[in-house]
C-alpha cells in the first residue's frame, strides 16, 4: 500500500498558513512542514521517518535554486530540519538565497520523505553483531517498520526588496452595513450624530496582496476644534468617543466615532484627516525602543514603539482625510446667579 505525506507551508507551532497572506522579504524564513494524510495516520499508525531531500526552484527567473535538504536529511546551509523519528509532524526552516527574490512571485519546493510505521526508533542505529560490526546505517527501506517513501510540495510568495518594492496607497471613506458598503455624504449631520469611516488599500494594492496594517491617528476637526478619535500607534482616543475594529492584516479597518457636541454650533463643513499603513499579508511586527524622561531627578525610562515602516512586508502608507456637512443646533448657555 501507497501512503502519502503532506507539505504545507507553517508557523511556529506547525499549524498550516496560507502563503498569500504570508508572504517572505529578503531574510526571512521558510518554514515548511510533512505530515502522513489522515488516513495514513488515524487508520495505519503512519508516522515521518526522516525528510529525505527538498529544493526550492523559481521558474520565472532562470529557474534559480536551492537545495534545502539533501539525501538522507542532511541540511544544507542556510536550513534548519526539525525532525525525530516517528513523529507525526516534521518541519525544516530555509532562509531563501537572495536571488529568489528579483520580483514579486512564487517559489516552489519539492522533497521526498520517508515514513514508518509506529514511533519506534531503534531500527535507525547502527547494525551490530557479537562478532563484528557491520559499520554502517542501514538504508530506510532496509528498515523494520518501514512504511516507504512519499514525494510532497508546496510553495511560498516572495517580494522583492523594500528599496525596490512597489508601495501602495489606502483610501477612507464613510460605510455602514456588514458588507461596509460606502456611503457618499448628502443631508448635514446634526448634534449626536456618530460617522462610521472604512478605511481599506486601494484597488490597485487589493490586486497586489496588500492588507491593513493600521490606522496610525485620526483627528475630527471644524474651526478651532479637534477631537482624537485615533491616537497615536493606531490605539482608540481615551475619552470613550470612538471605537475601532482594525488588526494587522485585515482587508479593512473600521471606526465609528460620536461626534462632540460643541462642533454644532453652525451649518458648515466638518474635516477628519489621519495617516494609514499597508502591508502584504499578515505583516511583520519588528519593534523599536524609543527614551522619554531625561530630568536631572528622572531616570530615563525605555517603552516599546511599533514602527509598521520597518515590517519587511511593508507596503505603503499614506495621509488621507474625509468630509461631509453638519448643521447647526448648539447652543451654549451660561448661567449667571
């Protein structure tokens, strides 16, 4: 009987992830996992002998390749295997040569593994006799328990380098509804009224993979006010007026805000202006340190900022702003004793 292995590109935790929404920059790894299919593993006790051989080779640019695994699962340099016989899931991690990465595009990997019945890994050391030593490993088909030998694939998307990279642009605009479908503004909003804004990447980003990776401020303004909504590194204004839905690598970011009274003192125009990030995929977070504090009695003190302009799957930001009428019908009343 015939049975097959699986590969399949994974994190750290060897859950399966979708290579479009993880694409790899130069310097990032490869991690890709082997596991028996379901029947094989539930039904026959299949379990991963060794990775035998895997290369990654990019067609679209003079088929450039590397060998990440040679025969009999010996790493190569640039890779890590993590593997002990008999286990239900096998993983190596290859940091990809630099040359794969002259374009957008794909990189796909091909290997062999071996498999094995059980867990038992004894029939793995060396052959011994009472009199002489055999002195050699044997072969895995030459194995108790061998369960043969599976080809399996899989593929990851690669950028070129941010210095060369194509960067996109997001757009605001008002939504409302589950499917956030865009509302273009009429009727002059009145006091109480709360604004519901999507923020998204443009067309042109969508088609390149490109998602959110935050909202970094927005503020509301008319005259000499301004009301935060978004505060800086993409957190909600601490007074409670808005609230935002947005995670790094969601396709939109939403946040609806309730509109301070005092800006309803006349009919006119009300502006939000603000910054937004983009990222391909799920994005990178690579964290900065920056010092505040520097008193003669204060210690300077170290706090953690986000910076999405050094994720290595950065893909543009950009300002951008959004307007609509509002109509007067606040009165401020003073009261003399």
């Amino acid at each position: 009987r015939l049975y097959i292995a699986k590969g399949f590109l994974c994190d750290d935790n060897n859950q399966e992830i979708v290579p479009m929404e993880n694409p790899l920059s130069v310097g990032m790894k490869a991690r890709v996992c082997v596991r028996p299919d379901a029947t094989a593993l539930l039904q026959d006790n299949v379990r991963i002998r060794s990775i035998d051989r895997f290369s990654w080779i990019r067609p679209d640019l003079n088929n450039v390749t590397q060998v990440a695994v040679t025969t009999n699962e010996q790493p190569e340099p640039k890779t890590e295997v993590f593997c002990q016989p008999g286990s239900e899931v096998c993983a190596f991690e290859t940091i990809l040569n630099d040359e794969f990465f002259g374009k957008t595009g794909i990189v796909q990997g091909k290997g062999v593994v071996w498999l094995q019945f059980g867990t038992d890994a004894a029939s793995r050391q060396l052959q011994t006799g009472a009199e002489f030593d055999l002195g050699f490993e044997l072969l895995p088909n030459m194995e108790k328990g061998f369960a043969g030998a599976s080809p399996y694939d899989t593929h990851v998307v690669v950028l070129p380098p941010k210095e060369t990279r194509e960067l996109y642009q997001c757009r605001v605009y008002e939504c409302e509804g589950a499917d956030n479908k865009q509302i273009i503004p009429g009727e002059p909003k009145t006091m109480g009224a709360s604004v519901r804004m999507c923020v998204e990447p443009s067309a042109y980003a969508i088609q390149a993979g490109a998602n959110m990776w935050s909202v970094e401020w927005w503020d509301w303004k008319r005259k000499n006010i301004t009301q935060p909504a978004i505060v800086k590194q993409g957190q909600e204004a601490p007074d409670g007026y808005t609230i935002q839905v947005c995670r790094r690598g969601d396709p939109v970011c939403i946040f609806q805000t309730r509109l301070w009274d005092k800006f309803f003192d006349g009919d006119g125009a009300m502006t939000g202006q603000g910054f937004c990030w983009l990222t391909y995929g799920k994005g990178r977070v690579v964290r900065g340190v920056i010092t505040a504090g520097d008193g003669p009695e204060e210690e300077e003190k170290e706090q953690e900022e986000i910076d999405p302009s050094r994720d290595p799957l950065y893909a543009g930001s950009n300002p951008i702003a959004y307007e609509f009428p509002v109509a007067g019908g606040y009165e401020l009343v003073i009261f003399c004793p």
